[in-house]
C-alpha cells in the first residue's frame, strides 16, 4: 500500500504539472496535510478564516455556490491568499451530471470554477462520461479530479461495488488523481490486467477531535484513525476548525484567534498521525 510511503516518494507518480503532485509538494515543504473547510456565506469571513489558518494547510477547500455576496474580487483575494501562504484550492462541487453539462458547469456560469480550483470533485453515477466531460475542461489547465467513493455521513449509499467502481474508474482516466474516502479504498481493487498499482491520493472528511457529529448525519473521526489506523493522506476539516465564528458572543478577534489555534491543533495532530503511520 502507497500508505507505507512518504509523501515526497509519492509526487513522482503524478504528472509533473498536475494538481496531485503540487499538493503533495505542498504538504511536504509545509509539514501539512490539512484541508481546511470553508464553508461560511459571506465572502470577508471566507476570506478571514483562510487567512487565518493558511499557514497550516495544504489545501483550502470552499462551496463557491453558499457564499451570497460572491464576486470576481473574491476569487482574485483567495488566489493572492494561496500565492502568498502556499496552498492549493479545491472546489467541493461534487459535480454529478452528464459530461455535456458538467463541462458547462465546470467551465462556466457565475463562478468559472475551472479557472481558478486547481482540484475540484464528482460523483461516480452518472457513469465515467462524467469524467470525460470535467477532463476535457480541467486537464488542459493541469487540474485533477477526486471521486466520491465513500462519503462521511450516515447511510451513505457509496460502498462496497460501487466504491469499488470508482477505484476501476480512476485506474482508466488520468484525470482522476484520488478519491474521497474514508479507507484506502484503492487497496480494495486490483489494477486492471497488465497495469501496475498505481499512487491515489485519499482526502477524507468527517474529522472532528471534540464531536462525534452534527446531529445532521455527519460522523467525525479523529486525524489518528483516518490517516494512521486508516491510511488516508489528507484530513478535511470544517466547523471543528471555524466553528468559533458561529457562536453569539464570542468578539470577532477572539474567534479569528481561535480559528487560528485550532487550524495549528489539527495541523500537528494530522501531521503526528502520518509520522506514525510511517514508524509503525
Ligand atoms: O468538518 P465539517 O463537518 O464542518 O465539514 C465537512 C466538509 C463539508 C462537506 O461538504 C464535505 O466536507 N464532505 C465531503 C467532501 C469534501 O466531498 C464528502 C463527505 O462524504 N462528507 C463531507 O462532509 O464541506
């Protein structure tokens, strides 16, 4: 299992210009494999949050379309913010249409997500023409693309066949540089006759060290068990670390610090979890 690796023997398996392999960069020259989730609704708290956690991810994740006073400056400040601090942006579409139209959703509307998310993600049913369509758009730009082979929440319906399905997917489009995941799900299927195994980057959310859900379906799982017990590269982490901005209260500052404090708390506690990994 790629598992047993470190991240730095792994960015080689990737295209030099793609995605996937200047995330794995990232993590090693950051000592992070934290994703932190954004998903705040207006568009100087997104910006606040990055900024205050940016010197511990890897990764910024956002869901453009729950921000109600987007604008073109936003995506021009997070780009500045990803320059500055070294970081990459990952889109959470969870595109699930045709190609024809996810193409269009990719590329176009209000928000242009290709132009600016240098990882974006989809579900697997509509059928691999769904990768079709996002690659035809991304891989001319040097983006990847991650499958929803498991999810995090309660009876989810992305398992056993299906998850499997995904891992077969993946093995036939470059594009698809990993999945979400709760497992190292690319070690339940074998490579396709004559292929080798091949490096998948697994980023999993449902990771809270203070709460074991939301009451809305959401499971958490600590950083040691998804990326030590259960092989997963990246943690994805959301309101366990901006969650101090939605309580009444508490003094904008003090939040900020507090979001801080914990984007540091997470970073470490994902960082000790892969270096354990690695001794075991
Ligand atoms: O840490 P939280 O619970 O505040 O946020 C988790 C984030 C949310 C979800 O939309 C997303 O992770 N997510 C995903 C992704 C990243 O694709 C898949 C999944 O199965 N569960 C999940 O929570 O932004």
């Amino acid at each position: 299992s790629v598992a047993a690796l470190r991240y730095e023997a792994r960015a080689e398996a990737y295209a030099p210009a793609s995605a996937a392999r200047a995330l794995l960069a990232t993590m090693v020259r950051k000592r992070s494999n934290l994703c932190v989730s954004v998903d705040v609704t207006r568009a100087a708290d997104l910006l606040a949050v990055v900024a205050a956690v940016a010197p511990h991810v890897c990764l910024v994740k956002t869901h453009i379309d729950i921000v109600s006073d987007f604008s073109d400056d936003l995506v021009v400040q997070l780009q500045a913010l990803a320059q500055q601090h070294d970081f990459l942006i990952f889109e959470d579409r969870k595109f699930a249409d045709i190609g024809n139209t996810v193409s269009l959703q990719y590329a176009a509307g209000v928000h242009k997500i290709a132009s600016w998310s240098h990882i974006t993600n989809a579900h697997l049913v509509p059928g691999p023409g769904i990768i079709d369509g996002l690659a035809a758009v991304g891989e001319p730009l040097g983006r990847s693309l991650l499958l929803l082979a498991e999810m995090s929440s309660a009876g989810t319906l992305a398992r056993g066949e299906y998850s499997r399905e995904c891992v077969r997917a993946a093995y036939a489009h470059p594009f698809v540089c990993g999945f979400i995941a709760m497992h190292r799900v690319d070690d339940d299927e074998a490579p396709p006759a004559g292929q080798a195994k091949k490096d998948f980057l697994i980023l999993t959310p449902g990771v809270g060290l203070d709460s074991t859900g939301d009451g809305r379906g959401q499971q958490y799982r600590t950083p040691d068990e998804v990326v030590r017990a259960s092989g997963c590269d990246v943690i994805i982490v959301g309101r366990g670390i901006y969650g101090a901005l939605l309580k009444e209260g508490v003094a904008r500052a003090d939040a900020i610090a507090e979001v801080t404090r914990q984007g540091e708390r997470y970073r470490d506690a994902g960082w000790q979890a892969y270096e354990a990994r690695l001794g075991a």
